[in-house]
C-alpha cells in the first residue's frame, strides 16, 4: 500500500498482486485536438472486491466524468473531476493517475500504452486550456493567482463597486457635455442671427469675433463630449468582456451545483436505505468482507458500490390556478359578517353563505358540542408486541403451493378486518351533519368535499394490512344514540374482492358505497386502487353526490421504513344541480417546494363557474375561500395554456384533524374511533368481524395462535366454495343459466326493491361473481345515477338484532 500525493485514500495493490485487467480490442481514436471532447473505455479501480471496473470516461470543457455505460450519459454521472487544478502521474505502460489533492482520487488503466497516452496527451491539453480559462475570468485582470476562498467573495464585490463608480463618474461627465453643448450652442445661434441683421462695418468685426469665441466653445465642448463618450465606450467594452466571461463562470457553476445537489441527493436516499437496512439486518448478517477493507472500498465511489440503486428524476407539481387576495370593495367594514356579500353577488336563494357560520368558532357546531355517550368505550389496546419477522420462514412453507394458497402471517396486519377500515370512513361524521343543514347546494359541496378528505387522514401512519373478510362476513358500528347514525358492511363478494357498506343518519343523510380493491407491485412500492363509487344522499335537499377514492401507494416494501401517500384526481359531482368539486392529491415528491400530502379543489356550478377554492392537505385540515372573481392570466400551465387566478376571500378552516390518542403509536397509530372497532359487544351477529377469532388472537398479542388460527378459518372458506361450486353444478339448468344473464330489475330514485323471492335475489348475485354467492342483507342492483350495478342494502339486519334473530347467518367462523 501505498500514498497517492498525500492523500488519504489508499490506492490498488502494487503491480505484484495487481488484478489483472481484460485487454479488449478498441477502435483507435485519433489524437486529439485541443478543445476537442475526448471519450472512450478506461479501467477504474473501485475496491479490493471488484477491483478495476470498465467505465466510460467524457472528456470535455476541462471536466473528466464517467459512467458505467454510454447509456448512462443521459441521465447518471457516477462522478466528476476539475482538471485545472488536478495533477496527473502515469504509473507505468498503462496505469495513470488523476488527483485534484486529495477529495478525489481515479486510478485509471488503459487497453494499450498508446491509449493511455492518447488519454494523457487529451487530459493534459484540456488542463491547460481550463487552467487559461479560469485565469482570464478572473476578476483582478492580473497574472497572479486568485485570493483565497475567504476574500475572493469581498474583493470581487468591492471591485464591481468600483467599476460601477467610475462608469457613473463617466455618465456624469456625459450629461455636463451634454448642458455645456446646449447652452453653447444656442448661443452660438444667436450669435448668426445678430450677424445676419447687422450693416455697419464697426459691428460686424465685434459680432464676427462673438461668433468665433462661440463657435471655439462649442467645438472644444464637442470634443470633450466625444472623448467622454469614447471612454465610456472603452471602459463599458472592456468590462463587458470580462463579464460576460464572469456570467458565462457563474451559469457553470450553476449547472455544476445542479449537478452536485442531484449527486447529493442520490447519496442521501443510497444512505438512508443503507441506515434503515442496517437497522433491519441483525449484525451476523452483513458482509465481513465489506467491513474488514471499509478502508478500500472507501476509495470508489457511493454509486460503484450499489449495482441496484434506483433514482427518481426531481418532479415538480404544477398547480392548475393561483389564488390571490380579493380586492378589498369586496369586504365589509364590520370585520366578521359578511352576509352582505350573498346580497351584493345575487346568491341564490338569499341564504346565509358557509362564511356566515364560522366553522371553527360556532358554539352551536356538532364538533364543539360536548356530546355524553351512552357507554364509556375503551381508549387502548394491548400494545403491539415486538416480534422479529423470520422471512425464511415463511418462504420454506410456500415451496411447491399455488400462490392463491400462502399464508400470509399476521405480522404484517393490524388487528382491524377491511369492513372496519371501511367503517372508519365516518371518523368524522359532524361534516355530513353539517351538510344536511345547509341549504345551498354550493356551501354543502364543500363539507361533502372535505369529507372526502377526511377519510384518508387515519391512513397516513396506519402502515399495518388490514384482514381480508371473510365471505359473508358483517360488521356493524351502532352510534345511533351517541352521534345520531348506524352502519353496516358486508363482504358480498370474495373472488374479485368487494365489500358492500350501508350508513343512515337521524340527521338527514345516507352514505352507501361498494369498495372492490385492485393492486400492482411495483418491486418498492405496491399501489392499491379502490374500484366503485361512493354516494351520499341528503334527504332534505334531494341532492345526490358520487365520488371515488384515489390511489393509495405503499413505499419500500422490500427495505426501509414503510410510509403511505395519496395521489390523483376526484371528482365530487351532484347529480341534482350539476355542481362539481374537482379536488387533487398531490404526489410526495423529495424535491417539491410545496407541502408534503396537499390537496387543492374548486368548487363549480353546472356552467362551470367557480365559488370556492379548497386547499390543505389530507392528514391535517382544510380551508376553504370564497371566490369573488376569477380571470385568465398569469403563468402558463403544463400543457402551454395559461392558469386561471382566483381573487378570494381570506381562507377559513373547514376541518381539522383530531390529534390521535396517547400511546398510538404503540397501538398500531389508532385513532379514537379505531380503538373501539373491535371491542366486543353483545347482541351482534355472529358473523360480526368482532367475533373473528384470529383477529381477536392478534389483538391479546398472541400472534403464533393468530396465524394458525387464520390459516384454518382460509381453508374452511375454500372448502366453503368448493361446496358451493358443486352444488351449482348439480342444480343449474339450461333454463336457469339464460336467465341469469339480466341483472334484478332497477328500483325507484327513493325505494330499492326489497323483494326475496328466489328467482330474483338468484339472478341479482349470480351475474358477474364467480363466487356464486347470495349477500345476507345487500342487493344487486343497478345505481340510478351511475348507472354501474352494485350492492344495495335491502334491509332486515337491525330489525333482526332487535329480534334476536340470526337463524339465517352462515357459520363462517
């Protein structure tokens, strides 16, 4: 071993144990000229593992970058050195050396020593160039060498000051030539006009001389205005070539940083994975070969040593309008009312506007209300047990079997079933109160719309998968007498997976939905895309409102921290009057200048004009602003056309998330709500999600029990279906199986049919579910306002937990 120009870095093995390096043939490059861009194939040592690696080097404007191949210039520069102040050694016939004095370092080998010198000859060419480049752009103008990085920054401003000094001492002098030129030359006019009218010879000799004392002035002030000017010009030119080179330096250096942050930035992500797997991996997992030459393979660069590193362009998010302030006519003086803006813009129906009702600071509000609830409900869960996952032990019990049939452990689950996590959506009901009290159909659109918003915010550390329900399983949330609603969900299919959901409030409002799931693994992030509409129905309004969920992504599966975003686009409409909120989830980006997790919407009538703008973001709040004036202006958009501005009133919050309750984040981060999903209660049905045995097992911390308790429960509902496939078997007819193409008949916009009789409920669930199966308490239907088919509740299941009555539930469990 030994030191390269006193450098730190410990350089390859002396020739003796040197690796030997593949000779390959290359096409003989011509010599270059200087100035030229030099590229070709070079042996790089990177550590005692890998030894040299083959590298394409580029040679240009005095830099020397490489990458692992040709296809990479485009996109990854592995790494880069200055020449103008780098020193270059040859070694022997093939090896050189290039250091800039110690923070880099490239041991390099040629094919052929007359490559090698081909290289040297280029590399010391463009050194030389570089290093004339940077002495000319330097700001003294000298032949010295350039100030310290300390007072290079001070002596080049206090230079530009003096430049500008003497070129405003230059203008000054200008605009005195400029007065001594006027003045001068009007008298010399008036010199000649007097010399025209005079006729006796005494006067004309005075005259004559006035008019030549005069004309001297004006030529010796004319004379001084040009050699102002041409110094000026001068001085002006000479700067201007020096800034221009100085300009041309500071874009460089630009593009330099640019490049350098990117760097960082794909250093900082390799090191943050590198942290979290060292967090994950027990110590006899790792490599002692890496950390006995950690000295070694210091010497190669962060990205030689990831072969699978993976980096994601910066993306920047383009937001569709810009809102600024309205114009102040557009205020009341009395500060806080501002029903007089309903009567100046000609509102609707002359009703109170959303402004009027100051969300945050109403006492009258169901949020601030002090609501006593009828049964003291728990406020924790056992704490999740810290068990080590053993991979291996799971893939040795999935070799030989269909995918369809590995058990997957509980320890990637949370112990909630989807029918909960679909009952969560109403963690905050109050807007949908709030909804059905207004009564214009504009301000009730924001409270729809932020409702959609609040449903994702018990997602953002709610890592866990929830349980797949079962066939036939239910789950019911009876909040009647503490927040005035009930709920139901029903898993109504099971290949493709689909969960049917029913909510009625005594406060005038119905929520209904049928959430079937689709998924893609990416290799580092699975995405989940939610299939079905979801309704909302105002029974005092008629109004009608539909919407769909956006895509939940689900970042390092295979290693790091697991974390969740939401993106895309929803489109709240009402089917009644034609409005529209259209609101859209950011993506998460590392380089975004905006706040991570934003959602913005507007609110629209039928024709398109804007009322409100929403802005937040999907795990905090909302806020919305009432729109006084909308125009076309400002900067182009995405797609070339320009943004729409939005004059707005001064935003007030809609909805507020409620902070989660102490010690979540040892109870798989519930919320208040969550925490009470799955405590037992009595008189459910017995195929409430509350009663499924694994779950409850995962919930004591008992999770060795879970996980044979689930892989039984799987295999009694496989044999459940293949049950059920037989018997369809022997009973379908001909007959039969032609009328079972149509779907049930569609129902009323205000009943759904609740007929039971055979022949319908049989060609309701047959069409299109392979599970041949009949829901207990949902209907297929097709939607009157969407036109899609799915399930509707058809009634029965409170009248029977009133009853008693379960004689008709499967044993699922």
């Amino acid at each position: 071993m030994m030191c390269r120009r006193g450098t730190k870095q410990i350089g390859p093995p002396s020739d003796t144990v040197k690796p030997r390096a593949v000779v390959m043939s290359e096409p003989k490059a011509p010599i270059p000229a200087p100035g030229d861009t030099y590229k070709g194939w070079l042996f790089k040592w990177t550590n005692y593992i890998k030894g040299y690696q083959r590298r394409w080097f580029v040679l240009s404007n005095g830099l020397l970058s490489y990458y692992r191949t040709q296809a990479e210039m485009g996109h990854t520069c592995r790494g880069t050195i200055n020449l103008a102040t780098a020193n270059i050694a040859v070694e022997d016939s093939c090896n050189f050396v290039i250091s800039n004095g110690g923070t880099q370092t490239y041991h390099l080998k040629a094919s052929s020593e007359v490559e090698r010198q081909r290289w040297i000859t280029a590399l010391e060419l463009a050194k030389a160039k570089a290093f004339r480049m940077q002495a000319e752009s330097d700001d003294s103008g000298d032949e010295s060498s350039p100030p310290a990085s300390g007072q290079g920054g001070g002596s080049r401003n206090s230079e530009v000051q003096s430049t500008l000094r003497t070129l405003g001492s230059k203008v000054e002098d200008l605009s005195t030539c400029n007065d001594l030129i006027a003045k001068h030359g009007s008298a010399l006019q008036r010199s000649l006009s007097e010399l025209e009218g005079v006729r006796l010879e005494g006067q004309t000799s005075e005259k004559i001389r006035q008019v030549t004392e005069r004309a001297t002035l004006f030529r010796i002030t004319s004379n001084a205005m040009i050699n102002a000017c041409r110094d000026f010009l001068a001085l002006a030119q000479a700067h201007s070539k020096r800034w221009q080179k100085a300009l041309q330096a500071e874009r460089e250096q630009r593009v330099r940083l640019e490049e350098t942050l990117e760097q960082l930035a794909k250093q900082h992500n390799h090191l943050e994975r590198a942290f979290r797997g060292a967090t994950v991996l027990p110590p006899s997992q790792s490599n002692p070969a890496i950390d006995s030459k950690g000295s070694a393979a210091s010497k190669g660069d962060a990205s030689d040593e990831d072969e699978e590193n993976e980096f994601f362009d910066a993306c920047e998010d383009v937001q569709e309008f810009i809102t600024v302030p309205a114009d102040p006519k557009y205020h009341r003086r009395s500060g806080s009312n501002v029903s007089g803006i309903s009567s100046e813009l000609g509102m609707d129906d002359g009703t109170t506007s959303l402004d009027e009702q100051s969300l945050a600071s109403n006492p009258e509000s169901p949020q601030s209300q002090e609501v006593v609830p009828v049964r003291k409900r728990r406020t924790r869960i056992p704490d999740k047990p810290n068990y080590s996952l053993n991979l291996w032990s799971i893939m040795k019990n999935c070799i030989g079997k269909e995918l369809s049939k590995i058990p997957m452990p509980v320890n990637f689950n949370e112990p909630l079933s989807m029918l909960q996590r679909l009952s969560e959506d109403l963690e905050y009901y109050e807007l949908l109160d709030r909804a059905a009290k207004c009564q214009n159909s504009l301000e009730q659109m924001c409270y729809v719309a932020a409702f959609t918003v609040s449903s994702y915010s018990t997602t953002v550390h709610r890592t866990g998968k929830p349980f797949n329900p079962l066939l036939g399983e239910t789950f019911e949330l009876d909040r009647l007498q503490e927040s005035g609603y009930r709920s139901l969900c029903e898993q109504v299919s099971h290949h493709p997976p689909a969960a049917a959901h029913h909510a009625i409030s005594e406060r005038g409002w119905t929520l209904r939905q049928e959430i079937a799931l689709a998924s893609k693994f990416r290799g580092k992030y699975l995405s989940i895309m939610p299939l079905g509409s979801i309704h909302c129905i105002f029974e005092k309004s008629n109004n009608h409102y539909t919407w769909k969920k956006v895509t939940t992504t689900v970042h390092n599966i295979i290693v790091g921290k697991l974390w969740i975003d939401q993106s895309g686009e929803i489109d709240v409409v009402n089917h009644r009057t034609g409005d529209r909120c259209h609101l859209k989830f950011a993506p998460y980006s590392y380089f975004s200048r905006d706040v991570a997790r934003k959602v913005t919407g507007v609110v629209t009538d039928k024709d398109g004009k804007a009322h409100y703008v929403l802005s937040g973001t999907w795990d905090e709040k909302m806020e919305y602003s009432r729109v006084m004036q909308s125009s076309r202006g400002g900067e182009n958009g995405a797609d070339g056309r320009q943004k729409t501005v939005y004059q707005t009133l001064k935003a007030k919050e809609l909805w507020r998330k409620t902070p989660l309750p102490d010690g979540a984040e040892n109870m798989y981060y519930f919320s208040t709500l969550a925490l009470t999903l799955n405590e037992p209660e009595e008189g459910i049905a017995p195929t409430d999600s509350r009663r499924r045995p694994d779950q409850r097992l995962m919930e004591q911390g008992r999770w060795e029990e879970a996980n044979a308790e689930k892989q039984r429960l799987e295999e009694k509902q496989r044999t459940a279906r293949r049950e059920r496939e037989r018997e369809a078997n022997r009973t379908s007819s001909p007959t039969e199986e032609a009328e079972e193409v149509e779907i049930a008949s569609e129902p009323s916009e205000t009943t759904y049919k609740t007929d039971t009789d055979e022949t319908s409920s049989d060609l309701s669930l047959s069409s299109g579910h392979p599970d041949n199966y009949r829901a207990m308490w949902f209907e297929r239907h097709v939607d009157p306002a969407t036109g899609e088919p799915t399930h509707i509740y058809r009634g029965g299941y409170w009248e029977a937990k009133e009853q008693g009555n379960w004689d008709s539930c499967p044993d699922i469990f």
